[in-house]
C-alpha cells in the first residue's frame, strides 16, 4: 500500500508492506503514482532488468527510485509491475512498462529527483515502513 | 512527519530580524537570523523552516549567521530561502544541498516598449502562440536540439554559445549574473547521464512553478530607478523562471552520492543527509565546484533560449522585429548557486562560499558586478510573486552587504503545500477564476495550475515590505500578471 503525502513545496512518497521486496515494489508504484495522474493507464508491455548493488536499505531505495527516475527521463519509460528482490548486498528486479504514449498517459508532476531528506525505511510491527521527500 | 510547528526560540534583534540563538541546538556554530514581520512569522513558524535554519548553523566554516529571507519554507536539507557563508580557510565546505537539485534556476526580464494598450486586445492570441510555441510540462523537448559535445560546450561556453548561432545577441550577455559564464567550470566532469538529460531540455520551461508570464507595470515606487532600468507605468514586460533542467538536477544528484561518505571521511556531524558537504578544499569539494559552475551555466543558456522564443512568439504576434519591439534583457538573476564572493566580515575582507538556495544576489550601487548600465543605481533584483497578484523589480542595497552577504528574498514562498493547494482546488476552475481576475492562464497539467494557484502563495507585497524596509533591497516597480504560461 502506498499514498502520497504533503510536504510544502515538493511531494513525499510513503509506503509500507509486509516485507522488504514489496516495500520496494510499492515505493516504485508510489512513485509512478507522483509522475502520472492514472498509474492504470501504464501498460506492461515490455521487461527490463535492474541490479543494484548496496548494503544500507536506505541508501538501496534511493538508487532505485532514481534508476527508475532516470529511465524515465532518459527514455521516455513508464513502469507498471515490479518483481524486486532485495538481498543484503542490493537487488535485482524485473520490471515491465512501456514508453510515455501522450495520448495516453497525462503527466502530473515533474519530479527532479528523490532527495535524502527524511529517508526512511524502518521495520514496524506488521512489517515496513518507507518514506522518501521527492523534488518537485 | 515533522511537519509539526517550530516551537523553538526567535527572538527579536534588529529591523525585521529574528534571532535563533547558537545555544538552541548543540552543533551550531553561529546563530541563524531570520528576516520577517510579525505576520510573516506566525506562518514561518507552522513548520520547521526555523528548525532547518539551525541545522544549516552547524555546517564547518559557516560565517556570521545561518541567514533566511522573508520567504522562508520547509525545504529539504536547507530551507527554501536560506543563505550561509563558508570560509574555506577555516575549513568552510560546499552544500549542494545549499544550491538545490536545479542549479541556477532563476528569473529574467525581459522589457518590451509595448504598452497595455497595445497588447490587452491580442493578449488571448499572445498566450496562446507563447503556449503552443515555448515547450512547457514534464517530459517535453525542445525545438533545439544538442549533441553531448555540444551540451558540453553550452556549459563551457554559456549563452555566447546560442548568441553565436543568431539566438540573441551579445548585449544580452552585458545584463545576465556574471555575464552568463561563471569561470572554473569543467563540463568534462559532468557525468554522460546529465548531459543527457540536458541535451533536448535547453529551451524548456519544465514544471513546477517555472513559469513565463507577460506582466504590466502598475505601480512605480522609485522613478529614478525605474528610469534607468527603462521600466515605466503601464509597460509590458516578460518574466521567465526556470533553471538549468534535467542536467542540473542530474549535477546535484550525483554529487549527493559521491557526498554521501564524506562527513565521517572529514569527522563533522551533519543533522540531516540532505545537507551533505565536503571541505571546498578537498576531491569531492572542487569536483562538485566545477560540476555545478558548468550546469549554472546551461542555466544561463536555457533562459536565453526561453527569452529568445519569446521574442519571436511577439515579432510573430504583433509582426515587427523583437529589436523593434524593444525587447531587450533587463536582467537576468539566479537564485539557485553557490559563488565564490568577497565580503566584509569583522572589517576583515574575505572570500567566501555564499550559498543561496531561494535567494537572490541584491548588490549595491558602485559594486563592479553590477552591469555598467545600472552600477550608479545598484543591481536590478527580480521578484516573481504568484500568477495572480504581482511580481518586482527592486534594486540591491548596502544594507545586504552588511548583513545578508549581499543577498535578498527570491519570490513570495509557498504558504500551502501541493497536496493542500490541489485539494482546495478540487470543484474549481483556476483559469476561469484567473480570467475574471484579468489573466489568461495556460498550463500543460490540470495539477500545474491547482497546486500554483495564487492562494498556494504568500503574498509577496508582505515578503518584498520586509526587505524593503530591513534594507536588504529596495522598491522599485511592481508589475502585476496579464498572462502565464506553465508546466
């Protein structure tokens, strides 16, 4: 489960999830969700692989929201599913999305990139909990 | 969340001027100033703004204060509307925490010799040909298009690089912060990932609350001034607001990773990841220097290329040449950077990092960065207010320079956040209350318009009062909004 919550000028990304590897996956989603209006209109039409390599699961969701970050803005990709799998030494994830397509897909925020700002990503009672302040 | 109200001290030192004592917070090594009214500050105080003004005090090197300006908001690492000073000989570091993700963004303006007379009657067909002509929103390129050695060469060489290819012309050089090339950059540094984001970005407006609005002047508060910036009552102007784009934030991006060990590698103690730095004197401190020199430079270039579609879009609209149409650079001012400046401090002169981050440089009158132009009046400061009250010009000050490193506020600062501002919005059609107000509103987002509406803002009259009157730049026109294009 994700949500977007408030911060002055810029946006937060919140989620929390029974366990590390769909923490992971709803923090992408989540941040989907800042980047288009409707998430559901993102197809899952093609597959691309992610590994990243990092030890500190804070540090480790930064990177993989600025890959995800930088795909889009490099070329032009939106995500729609994510299998992640997080070890104690990075991820791997198989991802499946498709390019922007305008007439589809209505833009909502342009997200300048996932600051370090109040990062999170603590084990609760039900599982974990992430927060992430975007740049808007 | 902390978005909980700042309970700490503010105590009352000068004109407009609040003090957090050092003592608030072990680690702070000076105390942190904040310029406002009493008004101002009852909203200042609804989040933790103030807090992040004392965390910015403990950075090593830091000089006189931890300084924030009227407009002050809750940022991430700094506030938005923050400025310090760092002095590399007492082991001063660089933030670019303290610069932002969007190096150089900033304003310029851009007079025309039309009046609202003149333009009022084709004011629907100006914004319009302005919107589907200048790219504007997320994800959108623009007509120019640059190969990375020539993205590369946009950060080393600056506007002269589009001047050169008949995209405006020298003189507009002669009227940007440091004639549009900040010197010591190194665009071999910056990594293939931002020159990429960059390439097909140079020439657009991006999102947020960038925007390109045509305003009137309605009020003159300093003829003299005025004069010589060559702004008269009724005149039409055009403001731009935007940054150096995708290669910027890029820029900041990856010297927050290499960054990320550095407080432990030099033993300081940071309170908040955001606000990573490292020694001006060291590998990752001349690096990220460089790095960052080179994307405020594509800043520079970007906002030429926006100006230079403008023109066009007018010569279009109104069918004589831009030149004709007096269309010439009034300024043009960052308010994202850091720069290597000398200041007085003690009565000693020191060169120091100024960092400001939602701030603007506001030097005097007899300073030789000043263009020659407006040296005898001081520098003409830009002020975008919200789309649908005011925007300002005012002219630098002696009494920045004492107190605030020669610095002044950057715009009104956001009173609500986006989530707020777009559930107020919610049943409600922004342009068509802008229309009845008088201004044609166009933007590429339903959220654009929602979360910049102008109640998101405070209002700049009040932020612009307290510089003003606490000396740290003074009135000189206000111009209020005919029509805006944003992302």
């Amino acid at each position: 489960m994700y949500e977007l919550f408030e911060h002055t000028a810029d946006l937060g990304l919140r989620a929390i999830a029974p366990d590390l590897n769909t923490l992971f996956a709803e923090m992408a989603a989540c941040l989907m969700s800042a980047l288009v209006e409707d998430p559901a209109s993102i197809q899952p039409r093609k597959e691309y692989t992610i590994q990243l390599s990092g030890s500190e699961k804070d540090y480790l969701l930064v990177d993989w929201l600025k890959e995800l970050l930088l795909r889009f803005e490099e070329d032009h990709v939106l995500f729609a599913t994510f299998d992640v799998q997080v070890s104690d030494t990075g991820l791997t994830a198989r991802i499946r999305g498709e390019p922007v397509d305008p007439q589809r897909h209505a833009l909502a925020h342009e997200v300048k990139a996932i600051t370090y700002h109040e990062l999170k990503v603590v084990p609760t009672a039900e599982g974990w909990l992430a927060e992430v302040i975007v740049d808007i | 969340m902390s978005k909980a109200a700042y309970t700490g001290p503010l105590e009352l030192i000068g004109c407009d001027c609040y003090r957090i004592p050092k003592t608030y917070k072990p680690g702070m090594r000076v105390d942190g100033h904040i310029y406002a009214n009493e008004k101002l500050l009852e909203a200042i105080r609804q989040d933790q703004a103030p807090e992040q003004v004392a965390n910015v005090a403990m950075l090593p090197g830091i000089q006189v204060a931890s300084i924030a300006m009227p407009d002050i908001h809750w940022g991430y690492g700094f506030c938005i509307g923050g400025v310090c000073a760092t002095d590399p000989d007492e082991g001063g570091v660089i933030s670019p925490g303290g610069v932002g993700y969007d190096i150089n963004c900033g304003v310029r303006l851009v007079r025309t010799n039309l009046f609202l007379n003149d333009v009022q009657p084709r004011l629907k067909e100006l914004i319009k040909q302005l919107f589907y002509t200048i790219p504007s929103g997320v994800g959108r390129t623009g007509k120019y298009k640059f190969d990375p050695a020539e993205t590369r060469r946009l950060m080393g060489e600056g506007p002269k690089f589009v001047i050169e290819r008949g995209l405006g012309v020298l003189r507009d050089l002669d009227h940007t912060e440091a004639h549009g090339f900040i010197e010591g950059c190194d665009p071999q540094l910056v990594s293939d990932h931002a020159v990429k984001r960059g390439s097909e970005q140079c020439g657009t407006l991006g999102s947020g609350n960038h925007f390109l609005e045509v305003q009137v002047v309605d009020s003159i508060y300093d003829e003299g001034v005025a004069k010589v910036f060559g702004l008269e009552l009724n005149q039409v102007c055009v403001m731009i607001h935007s940054g150096s784009r995708g290669l910027g934030y890029q820029v900041c991006d990856d010297a927050l990773a290499s960054f990320r060990n550095c407080a432990q590698k030099y033993g300081f103690h940071l309170p908040d990841r955001q606000l990573a730095c490292a020694p001006v004197d060291s590998p990752e401190g001349r690096k990220y220097i460089a790095q960052m020199r080179a994307a405020a430079n594509f800043g520079f270039c970007n906002r030429q290329l926006l100006m230079q579609q403008a023109r066009e879009v007018f010569a279009a609209v109104f069918g004589r040449s831009w030149e004709d149409l007096g269309m010439e650079l009034l300024y043009d001012v960052a308010h994202n950077i850091a720069k290597l400046e000398e200041h007085t401090i003690n009565g000693k002169k020191k060169k120091v990092w100024v960092h400001r981050k939602g701030a603007t440089r506001a030097f005097p009158a007899g300073h030789p960065e000043v263009p020659e132009a407006y040296r005898a009046v001081g520098q003409p400061v830009i002020i975008p207010g919200d789309m649908g009250r005011a925007s300002w010009i005012l002219v630098g000050s002696h009494g920045a320079m004492a107190k605030t490193f020669g610095t002044t506020c950057h715009g009104a600062g956001r009173a609500m956040s986006r989530t707020a501002a777009k559930a107020d919005a919610a049943g409600r059609k922004i342009d068509r209350e802008l229309e009845h107000r008088g201004v044609i509103a166009m933007a590429s987002s339903r959220f654009g318009l929602a979360e910049e509406q102008p109640k998101a803002y405070k209002n700049v009259d009040d932020v612009v009062e307290v510089v003003h009157d606490a000396d740290l730049s003074r009135r000189v026109a206000r111009m209020r909004p005919l029509g805006v294009i944003k992302g």
